[in-house]
C-alpha cells in the first residue's frame, strides 16, 4: 500500500492577535483562504507567534492572582 506525501504548498499564517501574517510552504491542511496582492493562499490562523508570545515581545510577566505559590508552599513546605 503507497501512500501519497500531503501537498506542499505556499500557505499564508496569520497570527490572530498581532494580527501579523506571513506566507510560507507548508503541508498544513485548512479550507480557508486570503488574497495577498492578487493571488489566493490557503490561511492558517495561530494563536501565539513570535509576533505576540511574551518571550519574544520582552513583556514577560509574572501573575499570580490566586496565590498558587503559596498554596504549594504551605501543601509542601518552602525549599
């Protein structure tokens, strides 16, 4: 039994809340599409890219609202 290799093909990702987009190759499968200067790509939407994930924006935070670190720390003692 052969099976055949998915189709590799320009596809366009768009980072959903940068709102940033890149066109690429990939084998990334999706029925949508979005025109980029008169031509149709598939769209893959992502939810982080470098574009928005805190490590590489350099607005990495810290939160701890719910106190979850004291809570491990009364549940199993400070180092």
């Amino acid at each position: 039994m052969r099976t055949s290799h998915p189709d590799y093909r320009p596809v366009i990702f768009r980072d959903r809340s940068a709102g940033t987009t890149w066109l690429t190759r990939s084998t990334a499968a999706t029925d949508r599409t979005i025109d980029l200067d008169g031509t149709t790509y598939p769209l893959v939407d992502v939810d982080v890219s470098s574009a928005s994930h805190p490590f590489w924006t350099g607005r990495r935070t810290t939160l701890d609202t719910e106190g979850r670190v004291q809570a491990f720390e009364r549940r199993y003692g400070k180092r």
